[in-house]
C-alpha cells in the first residue's frame, strides 16, 4: 500500500469521526453543570488516560478532579463515582435511572442478545429473571438444600492437602490453584451435580470440552471492542473478534442445549424407573426443569441456559491478548481498545463474581492476609474450636457464629474487592449526582477500590483490622463489593458461604505457615478482577484432633 493510499483511508476513518465529535460537543452545550473532567483528546476523549491499574489511574483523577468525575471514552458519556455519598445517591434516588446496562458487542453475541439478567435492561424480562434467580436459585431454602454438595467439595479439597502432606507431615500447597477448582466445583456441582476440575471428574473428554469452551469464553471477555466506543470502526471487525464471539456462542449454546437435554431426559427415566417425576432438586437445572413444566412461559430452555452460563462462565485462565498488526492505522485502533479494555466490564460475570471469581480472589487474598497476620488466624481457629470442636468437621450452619471469621472475610473484600470498578450501570434519563448534571446515556463506573480506602470513613483504611467490622454487618454504601441497589449481585449470600466454608475448612484442619520468612507479596496483578499478581502457596501440617475425619 502506498503512502497517499495510507494517507486517504485514514481521511476516511478520521473524517467521520470529527463530525461525530462535533455534534456530541454541540449536545453536551445544553448542560450547565457537567461533572469536573480532564482535558480530552478529539475523537478518543479519554482514553489516553487509562493507564493500569485503571482503578488506582481513576483515584487519582478523583482525588484531583472530585468523587463525581465525568470523562468520555470515545463517544461514549462516563461518570465515575468514588465516595459513599455519591453511590449512595445513584442507588437510592437515580436507582431506577441507573439501573440499565451499556449494550456492548459483548453482550449482543455472548448474552443471547442482551436477554440473560446480567445484561438485560431494567424492565419486565430483568424482574422476571430476578424473580427466578431470588427464589429458585439463590433464596435461602434453595443454598440449604445444596449445602451438603459444597460441604463435599471443602471437604475433598481438605483430603487432598492431607494426602499431600503424607497424613501427619507437612506440604507446600499452590492455594490460587486450589481455590479456583474449589469454587468452579462447587458451582458446577450445585447447577448439573458435575464436578469437571480435579481428579474425580464424572467424563474427563466432556470435562476437557467444558474448560476449554471456559477459557475461550473469558479470554474474549478479556479483549474490549473499540467500536463500542468508537462505531466507525466496527464494521472492520479488527482480530476477527465478532466473528470469533458468533462461532463460540454457537458451540457454548449446543453445551448448554445438551446438558439441559440431559438432565431432561434423566427426569423422563426417573417417571419412567419410579413412577415419580419429581426430582430431588439438589440442582439448578432439576430445580427449573421442574418449574418448566408448570410455567413454560417463563421456565424457557433459553432462560435455563442463560442461567446455566451466567452462573457456571468460570475460570481464570489469563490468555495472551492478540499482538497488534503492523499497518499504523490498525496498529493505533487496537491500542485504544487495549486502552478501554478495563472500561468493557461484561455484565455477564454478574453471577460469575458472585458465584466463582469473586469467590476463590477473595479466599487467595484472605489466606493471604491471614498468614501475614498470623494472631488474627489464632483467634479464628480458637472460636472455631470453640463453637465447632473437634468430633466434626466445619459445615456452613457454623458460619454465623464464626464472626471473626466473617470480619476478617469482610475486611479482606473491602481491601481487595474482586471487581474494583464495578460491574457498569447506564442511565436512562437525565439526572443529578452530587449537584451536578447527569445526561442520559452515561456509563456509571463505581470505583469500590477508592470508596473501600476512604479515610473520611474508615480509620487507618490501609490497614488490615478485621475488629472494625465488631457489631457491623459490612453493608451500607461504604462497603460495595457487589455492588448496590436494584441490580446489586443477587449471589451476595452464596459468595459468603463459599468463602467462609473453604477457609473455615482449611483453618479447623491444619496448621498454616508462609513459605520463607518474608511476609506474602500483596501485589495485584493487572486486568478486570483485582487477583493476586503471584500465586499463592503455603505449607500446611494436618493437625493432630481433625486428621482422622480425612484419611
């Protein structure tokens, strides 16, 4: 290609963009008092400024421009909230307002069409699956019934690390690897009753299939499409990516289709073997199933397995990003787009974080924690030999009564939330926050990171001290790992019980040391989840009174 040829399809590209500028500058004239912003760059805004971490890059504009920050990623409108009384305005007085979801390409191709409830709009579809979701998924009646499949799993993940310590010695444990089957596991065995991490997988091909699909689906997750902030460039598909995203659902669609039938069919030999079709609802899918026949209007396949991905899209694979083309003008595109990647938060990990991700992050940095706090592991495991003893083992009735347990767990979340910029919320209609003026269609960007570590709230907020949360239940607007309002995560209670079993678990049965005399690195690794930069390992010992509840 010649260097006028160059010249002339770059005039092409820039020259509409320029006129969309124009007219996005006109429109934002008619608001008198937008929210503080940095100077932007034409056509890009702001997305030269997102440097990594992105969380810690909006603190500090944040800590110079205000808590009520308005920036502009591409076209594309963006108020960022760092301070407890502005999250508390957008989700009490602006919460219907905010309650949308940005329609990103994601969404479209990976969301069934924006109709799951991580991405659905605010209206009669979202109420239903919310509806569904409280009562038939995560209501209180349904986790008891499935209490006994995670218990299993904690407790398989304990005779693991026994056998690996050769029944009374000790062994170094890769904990990141560990949690995150855990967790998978006990998500995967709630909804089909199937383990497919791990040794003691039901069909190890379909186990194999399964984790590739999962980490084909979260690395697209990974990879943010500059069209949805720059339109002109979607029709050119950069990387293929719309394409890629058709082909995956497709085959994530025929999975999903084939494990409803499945279970379907298992349901039709069981009316046929007993004469009974009622299932024994120790799964997701036994549960809905079962609701399919009395309400097909609302208990779809389509519904059931919109579910079944929200609930079960885990892994934590961390793929390499496509490298970038050599032509200059591809090669400046998909640089923005690995400037907005952080923004592309996709709504479809809604239940992902609350279910799994969120889960074993939260257990890799508690344990963490615990190791470089040793005297506050003392007092855990004490009240759990206390309240629990030795003659069994930890089940999840025993998580009330474990409060220092459960303020260390809430410290760890305010410190290190899983998602520190949450899941982004899209107004519908202009608005108000903080005094300043909201337009319809800006992204809602809530920096829980920045909100956590306010010091206006929280005495030392850099400090570990699981006694802050002594008579506090970790909620409020100052505390939003899961978000707030009407679309705050609906897995809150299961995260809580995952996370407070697997370290229960694991402080009742062993004895725990870091690996060396240095403390626990705490750095954070860069990308949409705040995971740990570096694995996590440490040696545990079986401690004599628990070792023959797992030999």
């Amino acid at each position: 290609m010649t260097e006028a040829h160059w010249y002339f399809n770059l005039a092409l590209v820039i020259l509409p963009l320029l006129l969309i500028f124009k007219l996005f500058k006109h429109k934002q004239q008619k608001y008198k008092n937008l929210p503080p912003s940095p100077p932007s760059l034409p056509i890009i805004g702001h997305l030269h400024l997102l440097k990594e971490p992105v969380h810690e890059t909006l603190d500090s504009l944040s800590q110079k421009y205000g808590p009520v920050l308005g920036l502009r990623f591409g076209v594309r409108k963006v108020l960022i909230v760092s301070s407890s009384s502005a999250v508390e305005e957008c989700f009490t007085k602006n919460d219907i307002i905010f309650a949308n979801r940005p329609r990103l390409i994601l969404e479209k191709h990976l969301n069934y069409d924006c109709t799951t409830m991580g991405a659905a709009n605010y209206g009669h579809l979202w109420r239903t699956l919310r509806r569904i979701t409280a009562l038939e998924v995560f209501s209180t009646a349904r986790l008891a019934e499935t209490s006994n499949l995670r218990r299993e799993e904690a407790v398989l993940l304990v005779k693991q690390f026994v056998k690996s310590c050769g029944g009374e010695g000790s062994s170094t444990v890769d904990l990141k690897a560990s949690f995150g089957e855990l967790a998978i596991n006990m998500v995967s065995m709630m909804i089909m009753g199937k383990r497919y991490y791990g040794e003691d997988v039901a069909d190890p091909k379909i186990a194999v299939h399964f984790q590739g699909l999962m980490r084909e689906f979260l690395q697209l997750l990974k990879i943010s499409n500059i069209g949805d902030y720059l339109p002109i460039f979607r029709w050119m598909d950069f990387g293929g990516l719309e394409k890629s995203m058709i082909a995956l659902m497709k085959r994530m669609d025929k999975f999903l289709q084939d494990t409803v039938d499945e279970q379907r069919q298992k349901l039709r030999d069981n009316t046929a073997t007993n004469g009974s079709r009622e299932p024994q609802r120790l799964t997701m899918i036994d549960t809905l199933l079962a609701l399919q026949e009395t309400e097909p209007e609302f208990y779809t396949d389509q519904i059931v397995k919109g579910l079944i991905m929200q609930v079960n899209a885990l892994t934590t694979y961390k793929g390499k990003q496509p490298q970038p083309p050599t032509w200059p003008l591809v090669t400046f595109v998909i640089q923005l787009s690995y400037l907005a990647k952080q923004v592309a938060l996709d709504v479809a990990q809604i239940m992902l974080i609350a279910g799994t991700e969120s889960s074993f992050t939260t257990m890799e940095w508690a344990m963490s924690l615990l190791l470089n706090h040793p005297d506050t592991m003392k007092k855990i495991r004490s009240q759990i030999d206390s309240q629990v003893g030795h003659d069994r083992v930890l089940e999840e009735e025993d998580l009330p009564k474990l409060t220092h347990l459960q303020n260390a767990i809430n410290e760890t979340l305010r410190l290190f939330p899983a998602v520190p910029l949450l899941i982004p919320h899209y107004s519908s209609e202009d608005c108000t926050v903080g005094g300043y003026d909201v337009p319809g269609g800006t992204m809602l960007l809530v920096n829980a990171w920045t909100v956590h570590r306010d010091p206006s709230q929280w005495a030392e907020p850099e400090k570990f001290k699981p006694e802050r949360f002594e008579g506090e239940s970790g909620e409020g607007f100052k505390m939003v790992p899961f978000g707030a309002g009407r679309r705050r995560c609906p897995g809150v209670a299961l995260a809580h019980k995952m996370v407070g079993l697997a370290l229960g678990s694991l402080i009742q049965a062993f004895e725990w040391e870091k690996v060396g005399v240095e403390d626990v690195d705490m750095s954070a690794a860069v990308g949409f989840s705040l995971s740990k930069l570096k694995p996590l390992q440490a040696i545990c010992k079986p401690r004599a009174n628990m070792i023959r509840h797992f030999l």
